[in-house]
C-alpha cells in the first residue's frame, strides 16, 4: 500500500448549530423553511437538512409570537416588549414596528389578503393591524384570561376572527360590525380549562377547538352549536384538520375500510391531535372514534418519573404533502408521514430535526461508509445523524441516565454495533442496524467514563469507570437479533488506578489495553488476563484522552497539563512532547497512518500536528466552548468535533481541492498577467490599471501612472482611468498612495493621482471608502511634510532670483514688442527733436523698464509656485 499524503488543511462542511430554543414557530406556505425562535434571535431554517439559512438578530426581547405572510415575504414577530415588528425576509431588516399590547403578544395571524395582522395579548385583547399604515383597524375585548391563540377564517370574504383564551372560552369577532355591541358573533364555551387550540376546516363551515380538559369540541359555524365533544383522555396541545386528497385522506380511508363502515358521511370531519403522551392519533368526528394511535411514543423519556414525561407542544400539517410536523417540548420537530408502497399504510417518523443537543460528551461514525454519526450528549439516549443531511435518523433510548461515552464496530455478519457507558452505572450493546438493545452488563459501582471495542476480532470490549476498574466484557453468544436485552458476562477486572478512568483504548492486534486516569499516569495492560506492562508517568496534570498508534509500537495521551505526549510502550519512555493548546487537551486521534494526529481541547480549538517534526501544521476556531468530543473517520478521515457549545462541526480533508484552487489561481494569473502586458504594449492605460488593480500589483500600478505622467494629455487619461475603478479598488488605490506618499522619489506622482482623485469623486463617496479615515490619517502628516518642502524652495527661489538680478546677470529681454499708439509716437517724436536734453531721464527709463521685467517674473513665479501647491 502506496503511503497516504499529509494533510495539510481541513476545511469545515457541514455544521449543526442549536437553531430552536422552544417557544414560537411558523412554517412556510410552501413547508421548505421553518422560522423559528432561538433565544432572541430569530432562525430561518431549511426544512430539508436543518441548516440555519439566515438570521435576524433580535434585540434583547423574548419572542413569544410569529406570523408569515401568505406570500412569505414578510415575517410579524411579537414579544414581552409589547413592539410589533415587520420584517422583510429578503433584506432581513425591520421595515415597521410599533407598540401594541399593553402585555406580551401571545398570539399572531395573518389575513389571506396579507393586508392585515391579528395579535393575542396577555392583556386579554385581541387587535387587528393594518400591516402597511401599522395602525388599529379593530379592537376587541371581553375575554377574562390571556388569549393565547387567533385565527382568521380562511375564506376572504368571510371576515370572521376566531380567538380562544385561558378562560375557557371561544369567540368569533366580527370585522365588518360598526356596533361596539355587535363585535362578538359568538361565545363557545363548552371547555373547563384552557383553550390550546383551534382549527378551521376546508370548507371553513366546522371549528375544532382543543383544550387542556382532554376534550375536543367541534362547532358548526351556521348556528355556533356544539356537533360533538369528543374525549381524548389526555392534555392536548395541538389540533389539525386532515384536508382531503392528502396521504393522509387516504390513509384514513384504508383506515376506514378495515374498520367496515362503508358508508361515509360528507359531514364528516377527520382530524389529528397531539398532547402530553407523546403519540399521534387520528379521530372521527361523527360516533367520536379514534381511528389510529401509535403504539409507542417517539420522544424518549428521561426516567420513570412522570414530571419528567416529554410530549408535543405544537402540530401543523405541512403543504405539499409534505407530511405532518410535530413540536416537542425538548426542541425538536417530527415530520410524520404515510408509507403506501406496503399493503397496509402505515404512519412513520420521516424526518427529525433537532434544535438543541446540549452538551457533547462523546461522538463516533457508524459503519464501513461512515454516513452516520452517534452522539452522546447530556441525555439518556444515543442520537444518531445522518451525515449528509445532519438530521437525527434514529434514537438509541434504553438508559435511565445521561449516557457518558460510546464506541462502534462492524461484526463479522455485516451489523453496526454500538456500546454505550452511562451515568447509570450500566453499559448496553446496541444493534444499530435494527437499532435495538441487544444486551445490558452491570457491575460497575460508578459512572461508566469510557468504552471501546476490540480491533481486530470484536469478540470482546472494554470500560473503565469512576470506581477506578477496568472491566473486560465477552461478546461470545451474543445473538445481534435477539429481541430482548441479554446480561452480558466480564472476562476480567482489575482495580486499575487510584482514581477515575477516563479513556480506554485497544490495540490494533486486541492484545492490549491502555487506560488514561485522574491520577495524572497513563497504563498498559496485557490482555484478556489485564496483566500490567507499564505505567506511563510525566503528565502533571490528569490525562482525558489514550490512543494507540496504528503503525508503531507506542502510545499517545492527551493532558490537562496542555501537552500531548507519545510514548513508548517497551520502557515507558516518552517520546515526544507536543505543545501548543492554552488551556486542557481533551481529545487526541492519529490520521494518516500515525504520521499525524488531530487534537482539541478546552480552548475550542482543532489542531493538526505533523508527529515527524513535531509541528502544528494548522489550527481551526469554530467552537465557543470546549471541545469535548473528536471522531475520525478511519476510511475517508472525516474529523467531527462537538462540545460544550451544543454544536457538530464535521471537516473534510481539503488538501487536494486546495491544491487545485491553488493552481487554477496561478494560472489565471499568469492569464490576466499576461493580458495586462499587452494592454501596456497597446497603450490601454485604463484597462492596464483595471488589471494590475485586480491582480494587486501596486508597482505595476505606479509605473502605470508614472508613465501617464509623462504624456502630454496626462489629466485626461488619469481622470479616465480612474472613472473606471471600483469602490473596493478606490480603497487600495489610497492604500497604494499612503505607500508611495512617504517616499522621496514617489511623492509627486502620489500627490497628483491623489488631487486628480478628489477632484472626480465627490465627499460623499469618499467616505464611504471603507478605512478612509485611517488611510487618510496616514496621508495627511506627509503631505503636510511635502507642502512644506515645497514652500521652502520657492522662497530660496525668491533670494536666488534676487542675487541674480543685482548681478545684471538676468537682462531685460530686448526683442519685446510693445503695442504702439499713438500717444507713444508722439513721445518719440519729441525726443528726438531735442537730442540736447539732459541725458539721466534715458536711464532712469531703462531702470524702471528693468524693475518692471524682474517683478513681472515674480509675478511668474509667484503663479507657479501656487500651481504647484495646488497639485
């Protein structure tokens, strides 16, 4: 086998990020994106993969309700603030806001027309918004607890509003009534607790409303009668109308068949509730018959506690068949569906989108393919995400505590294994291919830290635990379809160190075993008897993480002193000392056939280490927490991370596809080089400076100048060149002249690109330059320094200009032509009619004549030193 190349970057993928943190959502009218709340931020996320596509920082308010337009381009969110905000969801700006409620907004609706906006508040009104004037069109009240839910009837012409409140009740708003007495149509109130739900059917001729009395009550809005009640048993949160010619319209009416009621009324109403049990049922309205409920929940239970029981908060049923969306209370959105393509059709858990992970103790890839990735967060479940769409696939449930570490293989019949360590003081074998338990061991008397599997065989796997042993468990007669849990039997133990294990580790041949513990040393064990080798002895602090080398005879641990250590396993000696984290090492793995290894660690950060020079080679930023957990993919090298953030990132080698980027990069450099020579042979200064610009090549750029210098038309060829730059090269271009500004011999071609510069573009572009004032804080001292130079020279030119003329030496310029007139001639008539006068008036006339010429050259120079300060 060819040796692999080094990696010399990874680049990061793919990121799961908590996106819900509880409490409002709305889903698009086309179901491809979920708007949801997240702490006071707001997360627009994509229905498909959960990916966070846009955010809209919120300002320090809990939200507590959201509402989309029909057209989803406007979001309307509400919260304790009582502000009302509008925002646009292309630019993700707030267009509108203002104060509504005298309370928090508990409830929003938006009108089919998209014109109007209704909001429930905790101040036990209800009011209807012109979205666009951001005015009260409609005021109503008379309900006596919080309104927690509105709901415009679906039919446009129709202005019916429906609320329901904390009180027990139901009313129907009139919009069009003039009469304060007339508003309410309605009062329904046949609940004894409070509403937690309405829904309108197709036709828009029966309402459901759903309460926290275990009822749901079905109206018929002719007569606002009572049809039915129909007794559910169970708190419900959530009630949604099954609209016809939906999979689920025919899964009722296979439903339907097997229950032998051929006949079936058109006044009938199906509909789907959700509650504290955690299942999903689908009811009748007529005889009140519950026609499906599933057999188990999907939402884990923490313990046998029944306060601790999780259900579903909140239910909508997605367009575009897309299926039914469910809400639980620990953050996460089910998307049910009916399979078909079986003889019986049957309701599955499609899709499942985690909003929140908690803390990531433990993390690992599944399978050959390495498409999954199990997790162990700060729950009693394993949660398994598929790796290119990051959704949760399954759940591995069966711990009554937090499950602490993990480890996966691949039996010798093709199955996923995975083994799991919990705060229960239990570890379970898991069959992630039927994703079920397999088998439990105890004997532990502590947490169970650490676990692994054998290498080579998978015959057997290994914990370590707070009670400071170290335990072999047999894999032998273990059946991987067995439906039921088989106690799993220990080969060994042996009392291991003076204080917790924190990681085990096997080698790649199964004949050892090495442990990394509180007790700050490090130990190697013979196997299957646990016979002690070595103790690893040097770290000052306690050792988190133990790994052997696939290739070499040692073996490398990871500290809370902030170094990483390989060591020999002959003698114990160490190695080599790796440094370079700021805070504990947590994680340490071997890629590349141990000539390198990736590490992180309580500073959130991901290195890559070259094991040869000892050298970190690059260092990633993408955790604002520790970095509790590392996996490596061992065929394709993926790196995923996770920690104390809540957050997955998974990385890819980029190596090779930076290389190419690196290439095509030079190549089209040397393209556009060699396209700006030829511009500077055709004399195309305008296009030259564009391309050395784009190329960022400033002494190209100044030699361009400088060459325009020199023309003739200079200025309009500067003017033109310049008109054609952008606002991001205007930016260089004053980076450039602050350079060239603080040379000597580049200072006159900076000052005239720079005066040519402000006299084309106007003040109110210039400061939008990003980094003008910066950039012109450097000019300024310069130019200052230049202009003063200058000064002084033009007044030595004064005292030079003077010393010349009192030496004759600069001659009045004899061969000047002056414009005759008459009065003239007549002067030089009578001067030569009296040759006799007195002959001093001659020279006092070329005296004056001579004064003349030298303050007429003063005058000059007085100009050109005004140009030049000018430039």
């Amino acid at each position: 086998m060819a040796p692999q190349s080094l990696k010399k970057n990874y680049r990061c993928s793919r990121s799961l990020k908590q996106f819900y943190s509880g409490g409002p959502f709305v889903v698009s009218s086309d179901g491809s994106f979920i708007v949801c709340a997240c702490g006071d931020a707001i997360n627009i996320v994509d229905a498909s993969d959960s990916s966070v596509k846009s955010t809209i920082e919120g300002e320090s308010d809990t939200l507590t309700a959201l509402a989309l337009s029909p057209d989803d381009k406007l979001l309307f969110s509400g919260g304790h603030s009582r502000q009302i905000r509008v925002w646009d969801l292309e630019t993700l700006k707030c267009i509108r806001t203002w104060k509504g409620h005298e309370g928090p907004v508990m409830g929003m609706a938006c009108h089919a027309s998209g014109g109007l906006l209704a909001t429930a508040g905790a101040d036990r009104k209800v009011l209807v918004w012109d979205v666009d004037g951001g005015f009260c069109t409609h005021y109503f009240k008379g309900h006596k607890g919080v309104v927690s839910s509105v709901l415009f009837h679906p039919d446009a012409n129709k202005n019916i509003l429906i609320s329901g409140s904390d009180d027990a009740t139901v009313r129907v708003w009139d919009l069009m009534a003039k009469n304060t007495e007339k508003k309410c149509l309605a009062i329904l109130d046949k609940h004894f607790s409070a509403v937690s739900s309405i829904a309108l059917s197709e036709d828009g001729l029966t309402l459901l409303t759903a309460g926290r009395d275990k009822v749901v009550n079905v109206w018929d809005l002719h007569d606002y009668s009572c049809k039915t009640t129909v007794a559910t048993y169970e708190v419900l949160e959530a009630v949604t109308i099954v609209s016809s010619g939906s999979p689920f319209a025919s899964f009722i009416a296979s439903l339907d068949q097997k229950s032998k009621k051929k006949k079936t009324s058109s006044q009938e109403t199906h509909f789907i509730t959700l509650g504290e049990r955690g299942v999903v049922r689908i009811w009748k309205s007529e005889g009140s018959v519950c026609l499906y409920e599933q057999k188990s929940s999907d939402i884990t239970v923490s313990s046998d506690d029944e306060e601790s029981k999780r259900g579903f908060t909140a239910a909508a049923m997605l367009p575009s068949d897309r299926g039914l969306l469910c809400v639980t209370a620990d953050q996460q959105f089910f998307i049910y569906s009916v399979v078909e393509n079986v003889e019986e059709p049957e309701l599955v858990l499609r899709k499942r989108l985690v909003g929140y992970n908690e803390e990531i103790s433990d993390m690992k890839f599944l399978g050959d393919e390495e498409q999954f990735l199990a997790v162990a967060t700060n729950l009693e479940e394993v949660r398994v995400y598929d790796v290119a769409t990051m959704s949760c696939s399954y759940v591995l449930a069966g711990h009554k505590e937090v499950v602490l570490s993990l480890d996966t293989c691949v039996s010798s019949s093709g199955n996923v294994l995975v083994v799991t360590g919990s705060k229960d003081k239990t570890v379970r074998l898991w069959n992630a291919t039927s994703q079920s338990c397999i088998g439990v061991g105890t004997g532990h008397n502590g947490d169970i830290l650490a676990v692994a599997f054998a290498k080579k065989s998978f015959s057997f796997f290994v914990s370590g635990s707070g009670d400071r042993t170290l335990k072999v468990w047999s894999l032998d007669g273990i059946s991987e379809d067995s439906e039921e849990p088989i106690n799993l039997k220990t080969r060994s133990v042996v009392a291991a160190h003076d204080k917790d294990i924190n990681s085990v580790a096997v080698a790649r041949n199964d004949s050892l075993v090495c442990t990394g513990s509180e007790d700050r040393t490090a130990s190697i064990w013979r196997l299957p008897d646990l016979v002690h080798v070595v103790t690893l002895k040097g770290h000052k602090r306690r050792i988190f993480s133990v790994e052997f080398s696939p290739v070499d005879q040692c073996v490398m641990t990871a500290s809370g002193d902030k170094t990483v250590k390989i060591w020999a396993i002959s003698d114990g000696s160490c190695l080599k000392t790796f440094e370079g984290h700021t805070s504990s090492v947590l994680r340490a793995s071997f890629i590349t056939d141990g000539t390198q290894f990736v590490s992180c660690g309580a500073d959130g950060l991901l290195k890559l280490w070259n094991v040869n020079t000892s050298e970190c080679t690059a260092t990633y930023d993408q955790h604002e927490d520790k970095v509790w957990a590392l996996a490596v993919g061992k065929k394709t090298e993926m790196v995923a991370t996770g920690g104390g953030d809540a957050v997955i990132n998974i990385w890819h080698d980029s190596t090779a596809s930076d290389k190419e980027d690196e290439f095509r990069k030079e190549e089209e450099t040397i393209l556009r080089g060699q396209e700006l020579e030829n511009a500077v042979l055709d004399a195309e200064y305008t296009k030259a400076i564009r391309l050395a610009f784009e190329l960022r090549r400033p002494h190209k750029v100044y030699e361009l100048f400088a060459g325009l210098c020199k023309k003739r038309e200079s200025d309009d060829q500067i003017v033109k060149a310049l008109q054609g730059l952008e606002k991001e090269e205007f930016r260089l271009l004053f980076e450039y002249l602050r350079e060239w500004n603080t040379k000597p011999n580049r200072c006159h071609i900076a000052q005239f690109v720079l005066y040519q510069t402000f006299n084309i573009l106007p003040p109110t572009e210039i400061v939008q330059v990003k980094g003008i004032g910066e950039l012109l804080e450097g000019l300024i001292p310069y130019s200052q320094r230049h202009f003063n130079r200058m000064d002084r020279f033009v007044r030595s030119s004064f005292l030079l200009d003077y010393t010349l003329g009192e030496m004759s030496v600069i001659d009045p310029k004899t061969d000047t032509e002056y414009p005759k007139d008459k009065k003239i001639e007549e002067e030089t008539r009578e001067m030569e009619q009296e040759p006799e006068a007195d002959q001093k008036t001659p020279s006092r006339k070329r005296k004056s004549q001579k004064s003349k010429d030298r303050s007429s050259k003063k005058r000059l120079v007085a100009e050109a030193q005004g140009n030049v300060i000018a430039v």
